[in-house]
C-alpha cells in the first residue's frame, strides 16, 4: 500500500530551513525513490512511497546560505506526519505542532484507544508534561522512543546531563510522570521508554502504580535520569500505599545514565525482577521500601545488578525476604561513603538463595564504610554465599577502620575468594573458607600428580618406556654440564646407583667393584679392572710405544 510522509528539515535550533533538497531512501534496497525540496515551513511533502523509508538531506552541513536562512551548521530531518500504515511510529509528539500530539498524555490516551498489542509514541523534542498521565487498564505496551542518534555516547560522558542529545520528557509539577490508577488487561503489558531523558520530580516517580494488578514489565533503555531536577526520582513506586502491589513487574534499566533516588519504592510485594545492565547512574539508594533510610527489604524475586558505574549514598540493608530465585551484583565499579558496611543482609534474611558478588571494584569515601556484612540465622541462614574478586580502594585521605568483609559462621556453603583490600586493617572476618581468601592449593592436594603429562622434561624415579634423553644445547659445538651442587664444597656425580662415581673435589673417576666383569671396557674385549688392592688386570696384550722400561718406575708389571 502506497503512504505519504510530511517531514521538516530543521537546523540544530530546531528552527525550520526552506530550500532543502531531502531524499527519500527506500531502505529494503536503499534506492533513492523520492527528491523533495521544502518550503518556506521547511515542510516536504512526500507520496506514494511504500516499504520501510529513511529521509536524509541532499547536504548534511552547509557553511552558507539554505533556502534564505543563512545557516552554519549540521541539517537535521523529522517525520512529523505519515498516513495509517505508513511509519513504524504510531504517534509523533511535537510541542510545536509537527507531529500528530503535542502532549505527551494526549497521545497516550490515543494509544489505549487504539487496536493492536503494541504502540509506539516518538517524541521528536523536549516536551512538558502538564497532568499525571494515567495507563490504567492497558491492553497492550506501549514504546515511548526519542529521536536520538548518539544518546549512548551522551548518557556516558563525563560531563553529564549537558552533553545529552535526545529529547526530555519534563513531569508536571509535584507529581509523577505516569499513574497506573486501574487494573492492566491481558498479560504481558508494558511501558517502553528508549533514548529519551526524563525529567521527574524529587520524591515522586516515573511511574506510580496505584493497583493490586500492575503491568509486567516497565524497560528503560538508553535513557537519562534526573534532568531539571535534583535527582529524588524513582523508576517505579507504589506510593507506600495499601492494596497496591509491585509483584508481578519486571524493571529492565540498560545503558542508562544520570541521577535517581532509586530504582524503585514499595512497602509491599517486591517486584518481580530488577535487571540493571551496564547502566552509569548516581542514586540515593538501590531501593526502599520506606521504613527508614537505606531499609530495602524488599529486595525483588531476581535482583541482577551487572556492569556500569554506580555513585550510592546509603547503604544497602536487606532484612526479611520474599522468595528470592537470584541475586547477582556482579562486573561493575560502587563508590560509596555510606556509614559501615555498603552490602549488609541481615540476620532476618533467611530466604536468599545464591548470593553472588563478584568482581567489583568497591572505591570507599569514608573512613567507616566497609564492603559487606553477610549475616545469617541459625535456623535458616542463605545458601550458597558466593563472594569472589572484590577490590577495595579508597580515595585521598580515607583512613579505613572497619572490616572489609564480615560473613557470619551460620552461613550455609559460603564461599570467598580473591578478596585485595590492603587499605584496610582488617580485610575479611568469618569462618574458615577452603580454598582460603585468596585461594591457595597445596601441590600435593592437586589430581594426576602422576600422568606424564610433560614430555619435553625428565622423567625422574620412575624413567619412561621410551628412555629419557638429555640434550645440552642447539649451538654448534655446545656442551651439556653435570654438577653434583651449587654449594663451593662440590660432592660426587654418580652413574649406575653407586657403580660410576667422578668426584668433583679430587677430580677423580672412581670405579667402586672388583673382578673381571667390572672396570673398563674398552671397544668389546679390551678390558681393565681391579683385581685385589692397588692391582690393576690386563687381560690383553699392553703396547707402550716410545717408552724405556727405565721411564717406570715406583710400580711392578706382573707378567
């Protein structure tokens, strides 16, 4: 079915441009199939296209005039209209009047409205939210999508929020962005939002659910946090009120950026999962569930924390568990100035299964702050308490007093190892873990100690069926070297046990056995030995040439 498209070409103050020549790209073949110049609007009028269509400008940058706007600088393209069928996106929100909404919650209301399992909003510049956009009774998920092409690269520079490129969503004031007030319909239900910045409110959240049936799933990738404002938002929340529940939903948080006060709030069932991948954010705290600063006891079911950077103020506290399936923080850096120790699971957690940090690298900016104290009752302590490859550091001027590691001896199976925190005094406190921290293996302890495994090197004490052979070098006329000890006082090399023996003092070959079969071969049949004291046996002819029977002397020839 053929589709038109209205686009604009826009400088980098969104200002409209007139005079731009905009091509039209089919991309199953990327093939040009379509040239529009825009108007004095900026606008471009394009039809009968079909297939999926990229518009780019038949001049990326320009260092003089375009149209009769003289211009420097880069040309950017927006679709801010197509027919039903004819884009990816379902909705366009524009403040200026461009799109299809000009509101955020106006094309949410739409997207309920509308048939279908999945909605798609592109928001294709900053927009302020004037009212709590309410979800309730969602039937579908919903993707809210920034126009942003280098927001991974902003979200992770240095310098912050002032470098973010994408458009931010500003919440209305002195409440939350979103509100589920009523039960979802149908399952797998959801809220997308992808390189788009999210200016909330301190002490409210991105999204409030305020029902017993939430949504499945809220994703939050490539986006940033905490722009316009202090940074007291959290991704979901609950309100701490009852009968609301965040039981059933999943928080995916990828590549984002920027500053929270948490993941989320909730007095009441945990969520489902937290998944936070590769994410660079400062936050307050993990989560609460608002019994007081850093309580989080409700951890959710699968709580996986992984790669990323993460600036944190209060510790985290984990106290009485649901059902816990998985708990990994793992590949990531914590910097923390946080009172004791920045991971404590107390006593009354007595449901975590499979414990796991690892490979962190833990920057401390307080004298007290500490890595972690893994408690456990007796009754029913966590299983499997797996701690590896944490790395200590501390910044200028902190003097650690604490212990950098504490596990409580109820702990069932834990496990420690490559724990390096030289700055502390003491680096880890709790039972006796084998391998010890870090790991050390007796040689003896080690399996096949007597495979062959090495042939390159001398077999001793039991030989090999193929004989060893001993090479002393690769260089013409190298030698090979025997020496009995590195000691001054040299011993005796030996051959055959006992038999053969060249002392190094004397210098002497030494043939220890008496009788006919024993002394010098010489050939196959010349032989010499020693037949009694200080009498040597020739058993063959002797030829002395050149010499007088006078020049011997001091000895006897028997003949």
């Amino acid at each position: 079915m053929a589709s038109w498209y209205r686009v604009i070409a826009v400088n980098e103050d969104k200002r409209p441009l007139d005079g731009v020549v905009i091509d039209a790209v089919d991309l199953t073949n990327n093939t040009v199939v379509g040239e529009k110049t825009t108007n004095e609007a900026g606008e471009a009028l394009f039809t009968g296209l079909t297939g999926p269509q990229f518009f780019r400008p038949r001049v990326r940058r320009t260092a003089g005039s375009v149209g009769d706007r003289v211009y420097h600088g880069a040309i950017e393209i927006q679709i801010v209209g197509m027919s039903a069928g004819g884009s990816c996106y379902d909705a366009v929100v524009d403040p200026d009047g461009g799109g299809t909404h000009t509101k955020v919650e106006d094309a949410i209301v739409t997207a309920l409205a509308a048939s279908g399992n999945h909605y798609t909003i592109l928001i294709c510049d900053d927009v302020a939210m004037t009212a709590t956009s309410d979800i309730g009774g969602i039937d579908k998920t919903i993707a809210i999508v920034g126009l942003s092409a280098s927001a991974k690269q902003n979200i992770h520079s240095s310098t912050g929020a002032d470098k973010w490129g994408g458009p931010v969503i500003s919440a209305p004031s002195n409440t939350d962005m979103f509100k589920q007030a009523s039960a979802k319909s149908g399952n797998d239900r959801g809220l997308i939002f992808s390189n788009v910045g999210l200016a909330g409110q301190d002490g409210e959240a991105i999204l409030l659910v305020a029902t017993a049936d939430e949504i499945d799933f809220i994703e939050f990738d490539n986006c940033y946090f905490g722009l316009e404002s202090s940074g007291g938002t959290y991704l979901v929340s609950n309100g701490l009120a009852a009968g609301t529940a965040l039981g059933n939903i999943d928080i995916d948080v990828y590549n984002c950026g920027g500053v929270l006060a948490g993941f989320y709030e909730n007095n009441s069932t945990p969520p489902d999962g937290l998944f936070a991948f590769d994410n660079r954010l400062t936050m307050t705290r993990w989560w609460t569930d608002g019994a007081g600063t850093g309580n989080q006891g409700n951890a959710a079911d699968t709580s996986i924390v992984q790669g990323g950077y993460y600036v944190i103020t209060n510790p985290m506290t984990v106290g009485a568990q649901g059902n816990n399936d998985q708990w990994e923080f793992r590949d990531f850096t914590l910097q923390t100035g946080c009172s004791g120790a920045a991971f404590l699971h107390a006593a009354a957690d007595t449901n975590h299964k499979g414990v796991q940090y690892s490979n962190i690298t833990f920057i401390a900016t307080a004298n007290d702050t500490d890595f972690g104290d893994f408690q456990g009752p007796s009754s029913n302590p966590q299983d499997n308490l797996y701690v590896v490859g944490i790395h200590g550091l501390i910044i200028a001027g902190v003097t650690p007093s604490g212990t950098f590691l504490t596990v409580d001896s109820d702990q069932t199976d834990p496990y420690v190892a490559d724990i390096w925190a030289p700055d502390w005094g003491t680096v880890y406190s709790g039972p006796v873990i084998t391998p010890a921290v870090p790991p050390v293996v007796d040689h003896g302890a080690l399996t096949g100690l007597t495979d062959d495994d090495h042939v390159a090197y001398i077999r001793t004490n039991v030989g090999r069926a193929t004989p060893n052979v001993v090479i002393g070098g690769t260089a013409s006329g190298a030698d090979l070297v025997l020496q009995s000890t590195s000691n001054a006082t040299r011993g005796s090399i030996f051959a055959g046990g006992t038999t053969f023996e060249y002392d190094e003092t004397s210098g002497q070959l030494k043939l220890t056995t008496t009788g006919s079969s024993a002394g010098l071969l010489i050939g196959s049949d010349v032989a010499m030995y020693r037949g009694a004291a200080n009498a040597l046996h020739i058993a063959d002819d002797v030829h002395v040439p050149n010499v007088s029977v006078a020049g011997i002397v001091a000895a006897k020839i028997v003949l």
